[in-house]
C-alpha cells in the first residue's frame, strides 16, 4: 500500500546524515536545552528571514503560548477559520477566550477577509488566520484589517512553514507565527514540536519566559508559566531535514502540477486553486469533487490513499455547540467535498494517476 506520507523513504534518502545527528546527540549527554536548539533556532530564523525563532513542545502549544505573551483575558473573542484543524479554536478556549468562527473563501480554502467585519465586537482581541493545506492566507489584507481594528494577528503555518506570498515568507507576516514540526507535516520531526515566529523582541522574550516556567533568571519565576520545549534529539533531526527542505518542496510543487494535469481535465472535481501571488507548500493536496463518494471508491479501487480534511466545521463540533454560532455556508461545503491525495517529495504521483487512470 502506498504511504499517505513516505517518511519511510525520506530517512532511507538521508539515513547517514540522520545516523551522524543522532550519535552526535545520544553520545553528548546534553538532550535537552543546549547548542543543538539554539543553532535550529537560529537556521529557522535564517531560513524563514525573521529575527526570533523560538521551538517549543508542539504547534498547539505554540498558538496558546502566543496568545499568553499577546495577553489574551478570559471572555475575550478570537476570530479563527471555521475550516481548519482544531488547535487554534481549542487554545482560545483553554486560555479562556471565545473563538469566533469565520468563513472561508469557497475556492482557496483560505480565512475570506470579507466576512470579519460581522465578527467583529468590543471584545474581539485578535485574528488567527491558517495557511490551510501550504498557502498563506491574504497576510497583507488581514494585517491592514487587524490594525484599523485595533487587533493583534497570528499566522498559522503549521501546514505552511516555507510558504511564500508576495516574495515573503509566510511566517513574515503578522505580530506572531507558528509551526508545527507533527512528523507528517512539510518539516517535520520524529515526535511533537513546534516554532514560534516573530520580529518583535519583547514578545520573544515573553514567550521564551513562559515557555520555561516563567523564568528568565534561574529559579526567579515572574510569571506562572509552563514546560514547553523540543528536545535536543528532534532538533538535530530537523537540522538534517532543513538541509533538503527547499529541495523537497520543489518535488511537492512538481508533484501537485502533475496532478493539476490530470485532474483540470475532469469534470464535477476541482484541483486546488493556489493565487498568482503564492507558493504553496503542499502540505495537502486537496480537491473539491461535488461527488466525493465516488472519487473515495476510485482511490479505493486503485489502491492510492485518501484523507478528509476536515470533516465538519469546527462550529458545528460538540464541544463547541453551546456558542451557538451561526454556519459558515463555504466551510461546510468544505466539508463535503474536499479530500486530499498523497503529495509528499517521495510519492510517486506518476504512478498514482496510472492507477486512477486504471480505475476510472
Ligand atoms: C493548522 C494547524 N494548526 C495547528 C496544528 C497543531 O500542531 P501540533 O500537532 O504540532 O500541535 C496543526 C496540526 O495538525 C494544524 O494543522
């Protein structure tokens, strides 16, 4: 059975470098903390062109540690995309906030700047908007927005670290960034981590000072913070992985326009709709198909794994029901329609669409 992410194949393509990161890790004594985090830290700043780059434990904690240094209250409203992964909905939640649900352009999957506006009330604090599926968001519409309404704006780029929009990265934009190093996601570890992003120093000093028990002298707890922190050994499995980042995500543009090829030519399913002005990093390749149940039973049929994300909207989820908010028309066709196809730079999508063409 074809791998929905081939990590299998990527340790076998850098298993000596891999080999080398880890003995030099295991053998040093030193597993957390240490040189090993700083010099990811330091690349990931580098790389991405921001001045603070901060790991921490997961992506999830990397959204409630932003919000924590953001200064996030209790009763106060968040705006999040109402088609997304639940992370950024849940840390609102847990920190005491209320997540506000928006909808999503039908096309791009991406948060539609034209419908915050009605979100918006005197307890609205900040934005979270996700680089769904490795496309940033429109960055430069929603940071003009957030700042005619007095608001603080998070980029989620757990699905989008390498991203680019106008030339930029996407982890550029906004007060704060994250990503999530999730094994499967475009640079990912061997175990949880995250990253937090930004340009600003006193924020990365806040958020470094609640990542590590409130502390920035030894022992002299300012704040009640909490535990949050990548170990040394995923470090130094992502130093390895950044060496060929760039490399693989030209593979997973390479592979989504082979894909595109095969499927702009078939009727009632949509390839994904990418804008002029970004490069996506393809951590889901993911079509519309008004009939999904009939795509599912072809993947099926031809053996190539298939993901739903998402679906339902995270307003309609339980454990959000009692906020009543009101549906999100885009994001539930969403829902519907999207599936995703394995897209990783070790798919072999060629033979992926021989087989589709086979079972079709
Ligand atoms: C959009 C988005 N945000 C946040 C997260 C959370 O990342 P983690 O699993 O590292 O906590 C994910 C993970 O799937 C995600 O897709």
């Amino acid at each position: 059975m074809i791998p929905f992410v081939n990590l299998k194949a990527q340790r076998d393509a850098y298993r000596e470098e891999f080999l080398e990161a880890e003995a030099r890790i295991l053998d040093s004594g030193r597993y957390i903390g240490g040189e090993e985090i700083q010099a990811l830290e330091q690349e990931l700043a580098k790389y991405s062109h921001v001045n603070h780059a901060i790991c921490c434990a997961s992506g999830t904690d990397a959204l409630e540690l932003a919000m924590e240094a953001l200064g996030l209250e209790p009763g106060d409203e968040v705006i999040v995309p109402d088609f997304t992964f639940i992370s950024p909905a849940e840390c609102v939640s847990r920190l005491g906030g209320i997540p506000r649900f928006a909808d999503i352009d039908a096309s791009t999957f991406l948060l539609d700047p034209g419908k915050l506006e009605a979100l918006v009330t005197p307890k609205t604090v900040g934005i979270i908007a996700v680089h769904l599926f490795g496309q940033t968001a429109q960055m430069e519409v929603l940071e003009q927005f957030a700042k005619a309404n007095n608001l603080w704006l998070i980029g989620d780029a757990a699905q989008a670290f390498g991203a680019i929009r106008q030339g930029k990265h996407a982890v550029e934009y906004g007060d704060i960034s994250i990503t999530s190093f999730y094994p499967t996601k475009p640079l990912g570890a061997y175990g949880d981590g995250g990253a937090i992003f930004t340009n600003k120093g006193d924020l990365a000093e806040n958020i470094r000072k609640i990542a590590n028990h409130g502390m920035k002298e030894s022992y002299l707890h300012e704040v009640v913070g909490k535990n949050s922190r990548l170990d040394a050994l995923q470090a130094a499995i992502l130093r390895v992985k950044l060496r060929h980042f760039d490399a693989e995500l030209k593979k997973r543009q390479e592979n989504a326009a082979f894909y595109n090829d095969f499927f702009e030519n078939l009727e009632k399913i949509k390839a994904p709709v990418i804008e002029n002005s970004n490069i996506s990093t393809f951590a889901q390749y993911s079509l519309l198909a008004s009939d999904r149940n009939f795509w599912l039973s072809v993947c099926e049929k031809a053996k190539v794994p298939t993901a739903i994300y998402y679906p339902r909207t995270l307003s309609s989820q339980p454990c959000f029901k009692h906020l009543n908010s009101e549906p999100n028309i885009c994001a539930q066709n969403a829902c519907k329609q999207a599936f995703s196809l394995p897209v990783c730079a070790f798919t072999d999508v060629e033979a992926i669409v021989n087989s589709l063409k086979k079972a079709l």
